[in-house]
C-alpha cells in the first residue's frame, strides 16, 4: 500500500497526484454507458473518478509523474483521456450491439414507428432495441461483467503506466476489427427472426400473387408481427446466450488493449 502523506509540504505534490490518476478513471467513466448516461449527474461521476483516483494512488505502485504545468504533463494528459476513452468505448460497442440488431428485426417486422424513451441516452430508440438494451444490461451487472471491468481499469494503471506509456498502431487496430465484431454479431442475433419474417413475406407475396383480390397490406403487416413476436418467444434463449458471449467478448478486448494476460 502506498501511504498517502497530506501534511503541508506535499499536499501540492498529492493533489496533483490524485487528479492526474482520476483522469483516465473519469474518460472511461463518461464514455461507459452505465455511469455516462445522462441520468447519472455530472458531480457524481466526478467524485467516482477522484475516488478511483486516490484508490489508485493508495494501492497500485506507478511511476513518478511529470512536473505540473510542463509539456510533458500535457501531453501525459491527453494519453490518459485517450486510454480511458478507448476503455469505456468498447463497452459502448457492445451495448450497441442489441440496439443494432433490434433494428433489423424492427425495420423487418413494421415495428420501425414504434419508439420508446431509451433509459441510458435519453433520446427516441426502438421499443425493440430498448427491450434488447435492458437485457444486455441485467446481464452485465447480474454476470459480475461490471466488477470485472473495473478491475481491468484499475489494472490499466499497472500494465499502462500513467506518464510514460504509449500506444501502440495495433491497439487502434483491435479497437477497429472489434467492431466489425459487433456488426457480425447483431447480425447473428437478428438473423433467426429475420429468417422467419423472410418466410412470412415470401408466403404473403405467393398469396398475392396467386388471389389478387387479398389486400396485401391488411394481410402481410399482421402476419408478419404476430410471426416476429412468436419467433422472438422462441429465441430469446438463444440470444441471451449470444449477449452473454458479447460481454465475454468485450471483456477480453478490454484485457487485450490493456495487455492483460
């Protein structure tokens, strides 16, 4: 443990200390999506990041730091905000995963007009992609996924330490093929249900097509609800074991960007 001395001749010294180590602490904070959400006010997330920060100064060893007010400080800043944006960043890809996946089976279903109020931003989404978004959610704190990442945070500190590290060209990289990942994987999720409304649709186009008397649209649009709801009774299983690989996959990347074992 490091003891942390206040007295007077190096309060300036631990101040600066403690700020320069909530720093990445906070950039990961506010690119996460559950402590960076509008609902969670701003102070509150500040004094998160200060209490991350003197935990880190307390506990983990870290190098000596640059001199206040030099280049050297400046430029150590703008790499701790870039390594604890990248951090909370690939949690905000993983939680667009559902989102992106709810608006393929919406816009295939007809239920693109239907939008909700989403809890973590705040604006209009789909009332698909909010329902998908809560169960992400409920597994990532019900799995333990939230502690994990906070370790991996405060384990940055060790395997990239404040002031000298650097990035590197495959980190940007990584972060990139990832989320090519989640792309893949919405698609994945979605394409059970996307797969059956295909069906419905080309069975309401074959019916058409054979009694051009049926209205197609009083048909098809009901048909193809109540198939999408049934299909997505059936898959919810199997989706909520692909968000659980998500997350698992998103925590590896976390480790991999931090050079984690």
């Amino acid at each position: 443990m490091n003891v942390l001395d206040f007295g007077f001749a190096s309060i300036e010294a631990q101040l600066w200390q403690i700020l320069f180590l909530s720093i990445r602490c906070g950039a990961a904070l506010l690119a996460a999506p559950m402590i960076g959400a509008v609902s969670v006010p701003a102070p509150l997330r500040i004094l998160l990041s200060l209490v991350l920060g003197h935990f880190v100064a307390a506990w983990v060893p870290v190098p000596p730091l640059p001199a206040m007010a030099s280049l050297a400080a400046m430029l150590a800043v703008l790499q701790e905000i870039a390594i604890g944006l990248m951090l909370g960043f690939v949690l905000q890809l993983a939680f667009a995963v559902p989102l992106v996946a709810a608006e393929q089976i919406a816009g295939t279903m007809g239920l693109a007009i239907a939008t909700a109020i989403d809890p973590a931003s705040g604006a209009q989404s789909g009332a698909l992609g909010t329902f998908l978004g809560l169960v992400l959610s409920l597994l990532f704190y019900a799995t333990g996924a939230h502690l994990l990442w906070f370790e991996l945070l405060i384990e940055s500190y060790r395997l990239l330490p404040a002031g000298p590290s650097a990035f590197a060209a495959w980190q940007a990289e990584s972060l990139v093929l990832f989320f090519g990942y989640g792309l893949a994987a919405a698609a994945a999720i979605a394409l059970p249900v996307v797969l059956v409304l295909l069906l419905v649709q080309i069975l309401t186009g074959l019916l058409a097509r054979s009694a051009p008397a049926l209205n197609l649209f009083a048909l098809g649009l009901p048909a193809g609800v109540l198939a999408g709801i049934a299909a997505l009774i059936v898959t919810v299983p199997v989706m909520v074991g692909q968000l659980r690989d998500v997350l698992a996959a998103t925590l590896d990347q976390v480790a991999l960007l931090i050079g984690a074992p």
